[in-house]
C-alpha cells in the first residue's frame, strides 16, 4: 500500500509559517518513503473561505516548491459524498437525529457542570425514534459511551482519551451541512490517507475522527500531531508577530531554500546539524524525531540561513530571485552588470534579496542625489585634485578590469602622495553616490566606464560648489 500524506488548509487566510511547516513535514515524510502527497482545500466554512486564500496557499506551496502529487481537492466538490457516508452513519446506528434545541443542549451541560460532570451533551435523542414532525434536527455521532481511545501519535506518543470524555458530535447540522470533524474523516478515509500530519491544535479532534473511522469500518491512519510555533513573546504565532505569511517571506527578500531550511529545523533536528539541501531533509527527516514541545520563531535565526543560502548556493540561481525583486523595486536591470555578479559580490554584505535589490540600483541607474553624509565626509575641497587625476588615468585605460582600475587607483594615491582612502573613498561616493560599496575595483569594473567617468565629473561639481560655498 502506498503510503500517504496530506495537507488539508482551511483557506480563510494566507499559507502562514505554521502551515508551511506542516506542508513541508508531510511533503518530506511522502516523499521518503516514495509515498503520495494529497492537497486537500477544507473549504466547507463558506463564510471565511476565499479564492484569493486558495490562491495564496497555492503559490506559497508552489514558491517553496512542495508538489502535491493528487489534488487540489476541495471539500466544497464533496456535500454529495459526505452525505451519503451520513446517511450510512445513520443506516448502522452509529449516528442518530437530535432534536435538542441549543438552549437544552446548554442547559444540559449547565446541569452536567453543576453537578461536577463532563459538559457535554446528555444522549437525550441517542436512542429515541419519536420523531416530532417539521422540527429541525442536527444528526450526531454515537460515540462509544466506554473503553478507550488511543492515539498512538507518532510524535508525541500513545495518549489515551477515555470515551466517557467524549461528546456525542454533531455531523451534520440542521440546515444538513457536514462539519469538520466528518469530512475530515471521509477525506482521509477516500483519499486513503496513511499518516495525518498535523497542527497539535487539532488533538482534541482526533479521538473523535478515529471513533467515526472505526464505526464506517475504515482504517485509522497513523497521526503525528506537530507542535506550535511560539512568536518571540512565548504565544502562538501570529498575525500580531509581524510576517507571518509564506509570500511576505518572499517580499522581504528570503530564499524560498532559506525559509524552508529555517522550517524544517523548527521542530525537528538531526544532531546539531543546521544546514540541509532538498535531498538531506529527504533522506534524514523522520516525523519520530520531532520536538514534542513547542518552539520559538526566531527571526535572526532566519536571517541566517538565508545569508548561508545567498553565499553558497549557485549565483546563477539566486539571481533568478534578485530579478523578482529588481523589477519589484522599479529597477531595470538591462543595461547593466548580469545579476550573477552583483549576487557574487553583494550577497555577504546583506540580510536578504530585498536589500541586495535596494543596494544594487547604482549599477544600473543614474542618480543626482548623492548620499549627504557620505558628500560631507568625502567629497571636500581637498578631494579635487584627486578626483581630478584618478579620472584622468581611468579614463586612459583600454582594459576595463579590476586590475588596472587598481592600478590606477593606486598611481593616483602614490603619485600625489596621499594615502589610498583619499582617492578611494571620493571615488567610491562619486561612482556609486554613497560610502558603502563592495571592494572599488571590482564595483567600477562591473560600471560601464564611460559611465564612472560621467560619474566623477557629476562629483567634482559637487567639490567645486562646495569650493564656492567655502
Ligand atoms: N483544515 C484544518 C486546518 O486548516 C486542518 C485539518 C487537518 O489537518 O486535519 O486547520
């Protein structure tokens, strides 16, 4: 039997982190094990539910890369099938009509609260078949009332709920709409889902899909039930934490190969090791290996593993991401240094993609403004004559490479007997407008040279007003 996963958003919002990570553990462990991996959209909650959040999760799915091998699958398409397996609830005995009104049911667990009972609804209609006529009615489970249940999670391991805690569920609500814990059973059960990963949010329910699935005589799957993701404050992650969703990762400027590296590590290990590629998460990831506590969102962590994934992996590649937020940012990178070699030499100087696009523009575009405090620092009187004389001897150069611009630099510096900063710094703000550059020569090589002459000309009017100003 092929082993299966799925992954089964409710799509009332963006793929957030949390989910993500759920995604990616289902995706490995169907992977590992050359099994399938299901997307299933848990869109019965019509109200909350949105194309534009169906939309969102796929192309959170699809940026980090996690293929679903059958699906998307949407619970909206499935009212007929769910009914029937209602219908044949009912036909078994195993679930019956309840006539209660929401205000007995509440009196009822009022009365059971009283008296130091388990709240929960009484089995006044478990057995009854005097039907009151034109009445509405909510069908329920008939849980077993003795015996236990035992979940044998893979991560957290067996826990065992006695029956006696467990409420005779509704199924199906007046109007006739399945509920959650139903569909989710019938889905797992049709799709012929092995392992149910999960959110441990949804522990509670599980005792009650595996007491349906027994009753419709469908196997239980195994479940591993992942712990949550705690913002920096120890609560659970959140919209309130700031960038919560798997898109705004990629606004911000993250390696889709960083944030799930960064995922895979949140709630799993493999000794200390930090770093995986696909392949490693494939081979090495186990669900039995999941923290069973809960763990902390920790952005600088991010922050870090995308900086390992800008450095290593092939610029090549990571320039196919700088693209997205070149054009993001307005910049156009057609008359210019190939993206690869800004990615070669910016990639260790920042955080993320965002930054390196915001730092990069001067390789492309013009500019008249130039950074004031770099202006007040480096581009005084004095600077002149340098500016002067290194464009002189750049200008002459036939071989436009960091080579002889070094040389030419450094001439400059010895012939007027200044040290290397004085010509350096000047030049660096007039070819790039600011004091912050990769190494200079490399900078300039990868400018076109007319350009960086245009440059130091536009800088020396800057010295000269000054000079006027004096
Ligand atoms: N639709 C549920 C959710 O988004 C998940 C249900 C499940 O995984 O069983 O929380």
């Amino acid at each position: 039997m092929t082993l299966t996963t799925r992954f089964a958003p409710s799509p009332t919002g963006y793929l957030h982190v949390g989910g993500a990570r759920t995604a990616l553990y289902s995706w490995l462990y169907a992977q590992k094990n050359g099994g399938d991996f299901i997307l299933r959209i848990e869109d019965t909650d019509i109200e909350r539910s949105t194309q534009a959040s169906v939309d969102a999760i796929m192309d959170g799915m699809n940026w980090l890369d996690l293929p679903w091998t059958h699906g998307p699958y949407f619970q909206t398409q499935r009212f007929d099938r769910y009914k029937e397996v209602i219908e044949q609830l009912l036909a078994s005995g195993n679930a019956y009509r309840c006539y209660s009104t929401a205000e007995e049911v509440d009196a009822m667990r009022e009365e059971a609260k009283a008296k130091g009972e388990i709240e929960k609804y009484n089995g006044l209609w478990r057995e009854r078949t005097d039907y009151p006529e034109d009445k509405p009615y909510a069908i329920r489970f008939k849980n077993p009332l003795d015996g236990d249940v035992v979940i044998k999670d893979m991560v957290k391991g067996d826990i065992t709920i006695s029956n006696e805690q467990l409420d005779d569920l509704i199924i199906a609500r007046s109007d006739g709409t399945p509920t959650y814990n139903l569909t989710v059973v019938v889905d797992d059960w049709d799709m012929k889902v092995s392992h149910v990963v999960r959110g441990d949010d949804h522990i509670s329910n599980t005792p009650k899909q595996i007491n349906i699935l027994i009753a419709l005589g469908a196997a239980v799957p195994e479940y591993a039930h992942i712990p949550m993701i705690l913002g920096d404050d120890g609560k659970r992650l959140s919209k309130r934490h700031g960038a919560v969703g798997v898109m705004q990762y990629r606004d911000d400027g993250y390696l889709p190969e960083a944030l799930l590296n960064y995922l895979v590590r949140l709630g799993w290990s493999h000794g200390d090791k930090e770093i995986f590629s696909r392949e490693e998460m494939i081979e090495l990831f186990d669900l039995k290996d999941c923290n069973r506590a809960a763990s902390g969102f920790n952005t600088d962590k991010l922050i870090w593993v995308n900086q390992h994934y800008m450095k290593t992996l092939d610029p090549a590649y990571v320039a196919t991401h700088l693209a997205w937020h070149m054009a993001e940012q307005g910049i156009n990178v057609e008359n210019g240094p190939a993206l690869e070699e800004i990615v070669k030499i910016q990639a260790d100087r920042v955080k993320t993609l965002k930054e390196m696009a915001q730092i990069s523009r001067y390789f492309y575009e013009d500019f008249t403004e130039l950074d004031a405090s770099a202006v007040k620092k480096h581009l005084r009187p004095v600077v002149k004559a340098p500016l002067l004389l290194v464009k002189e001897k750049l200008a002459a150069l036939t071989d436009w490479s960091a080579a002889p611009i070094h040389a030419a630099i450094n001439d400059t510096a010895t012939e007027l007997e200044v040290g290397m900063g004085k010509v350096g710094m000047p030049l660096r703000v007039a070819a790039t407008g600011g004091g912050n550059s990769p190494s200079l020569d490399i900078t300039l090589a990868l400018l076109d040279q007319q350009k960086v002459l245009a440059r130091i000309d536009q800088a020396i009017a800057v010295v000269d007003a000054r000079i006027a100003n004096s």
